[in-house]
C-alpha cells in the first residue's frame, strides 16, 4: 500500500513540471495565435478548365443458365490395407534392420517385403 501511495504522490509532484511549457515564440505581441495560409493565391488570369462528367456506360449482366452435373459413379473398392500387412511391415522393417546392420536400404527393402507378405501377396 505504501509503494502504491508513493507512486501517486510522485506523480502528482512531478505531473506539473512536466506539463509546464513556455514555447509561445510563435504568437505577436498582442497574445494572438499565428496566421495561417491553407491556400495558395490563385496567379492572375488563370481559370481552372471546365470539367464535365459523363457517365460511365451502362452494363447489363445476364446471369447464366444454371448447368447441372450428374453424380460420379460410386466407388466400390476394396480398401487393401490390413493390421496383417502393418505387422508384417514392422517385422521385416526390424529383420530388414538387423540383417543389414542398420543400412537404410536394407530397412526400407525388409519393410516392404513384410508388408507385402503379411498383406497375403504371396
């Protein structure tokens, strides 16, 4: 609570000097703000041209005729993936591995050939 109270009476006391400001070298002697020009004067004898809008051309759009597809053909195929097949990948990935001597090739090779016995393509 105290470092609270503290931090409050700190700001009070310094918020005043920090706001002071004695910057009015812009104004004259009468107290009165500064005169600004937010146009330029216009030279003698030049006019703007006239500008005419026209309007932009009208275009109709016609929606297109609705086009309907037919349904593709069912598909009924035979998902081939089995828990065989994954069991026969994880063993011949691990003979394949220890065959090899941890060559990657060999890994790889044995994974497949797993996989491809255990899925009964034999």
């Amino acid at each position: 609570m105290f470092r609270v109270i503290k931090v409050v009476m700190l700001s009070l006391l310094l918020s005043s000097v920090a706001l002071a400001d004695d910057d009015d070298d812009d104004w004259d002697e009468d107290g009165e703000p500064p005169v600004v020009e937010y146009y330029q004067p216009v030279a003698p004898g030049y006019y703007r041209e006239e500008i005419v809008y026209v309007p932009e051309r009208v275009v109709e759009y016609v929606p297109a005729q609705p086009q309907y597809y037919e349904a593709p053909p069912p598909r009924y195929s035979y998902d081939q993936r089995s828990s065989q097949g994954l069991l026969g990948g994880v063993v011949g990935t691990v003979l394949g591995y220890e065959m090899g001597s941890g060559s990657p090739l060999t890994t790889g090779i044995g994974g497949a050939a797993g996989a491809w016995l255990g899925n009964g393509r034999y």
